[in-house]
C-alpha cells in the first residue's frame, strides 16, 4: 500500500493507494502551521487513513508528501513553504522518523501534475496548470515529471506577458500570476468577501467596468499560459486545477473564448487547435495526493537502489 | 564514420565525425533549390566531404540531415522547408536510395540543439536558441531532445509578450519573433541594404529613432524567449546562434542589459541570474552539422533495432 499526502495550507489530503494503482482510501484532515506541526499533521494522517481503511501499518510501504514549497531535486529539504509557516525543513527526515517507511517528498504542483497524469490516462506530453493564490505548472513527458536544471521548471507564473500590465509581487510587469492568480486578483479588487474571485466573476456578470477587466485578465493570464506550455514544451493537454477551477465553466469558457480570439487572428495559433487541448481536473480530484504517492513510491525504489 | 549535414537556405554545412565524436572533416556548398536539387546537395555534400577527408565511402555509417522546415517524428517527412522551396519530401527514403546508409532527418533548428549541446559539454537541461529570418529553440535534458507531443516543442517565437506589441506574420500582435526574428525587423526597418539587421545597429549607434525602438525591441524579444525557457523548461544555459548572432557582443550585451533591467526589478528574477545563463554559440561552429551526424547515427540504431 503506498500513502500519498497533499498538504496543504488549510487542509491535508491523503489517500491510500493499492498495488493496481486503485485509491483504497481517503481521508481530510486540518494542517497545522510550522514545521513541527507539519510533521505532526503528516503522522497523523497515516494514523486516520490507516483507521478508516482498516489498513494494518505494516503494509505501508512508501509515503509521499506533496507541500506548497520549494522542493531541493533528489532530497527532502523544504524551503519557503509560506503558508505552512515553514521557512527550512528537512520533511523526509522528520517524517521517516516518526513513521519508520520511504519517504518521498514534493513540490505539490508537481505532485499534481503526476498524478493528473495518471488520472488521466495519458500518454506523451501533458501539463498541470494550478490556478490558485499563485500560478504555476506541472510538466510529465512519457510519465516523468520535467524537473529541470535548478527547480524553476513550470514556474510560468512569472513570465511577463504584458510589458503595461498590472505589477507582480515578483516585481515585474504583466506576469502571469498578476492577471490570473487569486492573490493578485484580490488584492485589486480590494472589496470584502470570503470568495473574492467568485465575488468578481458574478460582478462582471452584472456588469462591474473593474469585474469585466480582472475577469479578462484571468482569461488572458491562463491563455497565455497555456500558449507558453504549447509552444515551449509542446505538451497535448493542458489539465487546469487550484482553488480558481471551482469556478467551473466559468473559468474555463472565458480561457477558451480567450484562445479562440487569438486563433482567429493566427492560423498558426489556429493550426494547434488550443481550445480543445485545455481541461478542467474534475472538483475533488485526489491527483495531488495520488501524485504524492507515486512520488513515495519511486522514493522507496530509489533508497532500496542506494542501500540494496 | 558519421556524416552530418546542415542544408541551409543558401549553403550546406557538412561534417564527418570520427568515433570519438571529434570532427575530421568539413565543407561547405551551395543548396540547390526544390526537392530534386536539395536530394542532389545532399548527396554532393558527401562525395565532397568523402573527397576532402580521403574518407572511402564504405567508411561512413549513418547521414544527418538538419533542415529548415517541418519533420514529421520519427520519419524522414520534411514539410514546409519554405526557404529550399520544398513543399513535402520524404527526406529519409530520398536520401537512403541515393546513398545507401541509414539517413536521420530533423528540423535544423533541434539538430543545432543537439549539436550545441555536445559542443557545450552539457549535462542537464540546456536551450539553443536561434535567432535568425525567425526565432525558435530546442530544448535537450540529459542529452535528449525534448521532441513533444505535436512538433511543436520550442516554437517559442510565436508566444506574444505584448498584447500592443508589433503584428507578427503569424497573426498575433507582440510575438517575441515579431521583435527579434531578422525576417520581421527587416521589414519594418524598410530601408535598402544588405545586412539591414546590422544597419539598424549602426543606425541605433548614430542615434536613429526608429532604430533605437528595433534594437530595444530585439533585446526585449531574446530576452523573453530566454526567460521563458528558463521558467518552463528550467534549463541551465540559453545557448545562443543563428543569423543574428553574427553581431556579437553588439547582440548580446542588448540581452544582458534587458535581464539586467527584469532583474532589478524583480528579486524572483535576480536569484536566476539569467545574464550569467545566456551564451553565444561561437562563430562558424559546427553545432548543427554535428547534431545532424548525431541524429543520423540514431537512426542508424533504431534502423538497427528495428530490422535486427
């Protein structure tokens, strides 16, 4: 049995997946804030998933932990895990400590992006887009996450695409995640609410002049995402998820009346048919705790290579 | 023997590399024009190559093509090769009966990638990208070229980085081709000339209005396509060639400057130090010649594996 965890800044996912790669159970629980909480909140979710699903804790192979942070290729040291209030952490080791099985440990868009891909059942090349507080993707080519040179793989967020456009708490101009991630979007809005993003879509459909600008922004944001993933790592699908796909076709038609405009103008752009290639991961989907625990996984079949 | 030829728009590059990988012989032709001259260029490069080198004919293994225009993965179908005034050529079979070797046939651009890589002594994740009549790159990780699900991988020319930017010959407005590629700023600097690229650098030098804007604007674009290479793909180094690269430091300090400039403005971007990244392929290096002998002796293997 491999555990995959998907901790996130609120609530932690976690699921047990068996040998035919069937998730077996699932479980929702609080995440604690710092670094030992973090720990404690990982302990415990094996502890849950184990009671809910019968599942005796000697069959518990791998777990994997899927955590809004940087995440050093190849180790388990989480840095800038912000929302967690985890600014360094050793996770691979505090966790196999406490549960006494491999651990594997990453950045949880990646995580994602394997586990969309499972869901999926694709083959070749796809991308996972998570539109959430931030914007960044997830790369699989022929089942392998991209993982790159030095951990800034899928990190589209930050590509200017607007030299005029709205300034980025990056510093730039016209970064993607200023048009289309719901940090950025609240934060200009700058009205109350609890779901600020839904708050602007049902302004703009009343006819807010402010709404139908940012609701613009987040097509275009997300288009043009999609049109770097397309045309940079030519994958076949572009799977969106994060906290602003709950939205629904309401996301999503936007992104694709966006693309449409620029097809008209490009038979070239036309020719890549974008439309169709973009998808919602279904609300509820377990693809980042799945991703984790096939991030697990390989972590255990690594460390039985390395110590025999 | 492996021999790796790179058919230009006017003149063919062919190499001979021995088993060690360094290459002991080199020419250089003219490229015949249509399909029938461009099979004939193919197989005159090898005679003259064979004749330059005292290499006999039954020495060489595998040929290489790289070559301006479409190529079907996996097969040896050119499409579109616009500038050698081909529509549609079975390269691969074309090329094999005249020759009898097992022929590898990629777009010149990935081939120049591949070529560039082995020459950089990378390891990793490294772009080529090259700014000619129009932009484009390859992507290789770990010695790979990043193929992609539909031949798109690397068309980073056609991803608009300004929504007001200058219309690109592919419809869409603000295509980092539409700044940098030497087709487009040649047709807006609409002057008479034979280098106009290198005119509006010395015009820019004497203080040209219109030819401050086009170099800014060349900088602007290889600048964004570096950063969209290093945020998707991640790779280490931006391995710069092609036509314009025949300014230099002229070019490349223009790039540097506008990273710098990101940089200042955006701590995200100055931890990525992408002016230390950015690199000039040498003049009259062989990287795209060689990466053809590179492909050519891949499908000598797969050939190989296929037919035992």
């Amino acid at each position: 049995m491999r555990v995959g965890l998907d901790v996130g800044g609120t609530k932690t996912d976690a699921v047990a997946v068996d040998a035919a790669g069937d998730v077996v159970a699932r479980v929702r629980l609080a995440t604690g804030y710092g670094p030992d909480e973090v720990v404690r909140t990982v302990a415990a979710a094996v502890d849950e998933l184990c009671a809910s699903g019968s599942i005796p804790r000697s069959a518990i192979r791998s777990v994997g932990i899927g955590i809004p942070g940087q995440v050093e290729p190849g180790s388990g040291l989480v840095a800038h895990a912000v929302n967690l209030g985890v600014d360094r952490l050793d996770l691979r080791a505090a966790a196999g400590d406490r549960l006494g099985v491999p651990i594997g440990v990453e950045n949880d868009v990646k995580a994602a992006a394997l586990g969309a891909y499972t869901l999926h059942g694709a083959d070749g090349a796809m991308a996972y887009l998570n539109v959430g507080t931030g914007v960044a993707a997830g790369i699989v080519t022929d089942g392998l996450l991209l993982r790159g040179a030095r951990g800034t793989a899928g990190e589209v967020g930050h590509i200017s695409v607007d030299p005029h456009g709205p300034v980025c708490r990056c510093g730039q101009r016209g970064c993607i995640e200023a048009f289309a991630g719901g940090g950025a979007v609240t934060e200009r809005w700058a009205r109350p609410g609890a779901l600020p993003v839904r708050d602007v879509f049902d302004a703009a459909d009343a006819g807010d002049p402010q709404a139908l600008r940012l609701r613009a922004g987040i097509a275009l944001g997300i288009a043009s995402a999609v049109r770097v993933l397309v045309l940079t790592a030519d994958v076949d699908a572009v799977v969106l998820g994060g906290g602003l796909t709950a939205l629904g076709d309401r996301l999503i038609d936007g992104v694709r009346a966006e693309l449409a405009t620029s097809a008209e103008a490009s038979p070239f752009l036309r020719s890549l048919r974008l439309g169709e290639r973009v998808q919602l991961l279904p609300s509820g989907s377990p693809a980042a705790a799945l991703g984790a625990a096939l991030i697990g996984a390989a972590a255990e079949t690594e460390e039985a290579l390395t110590h025999g």
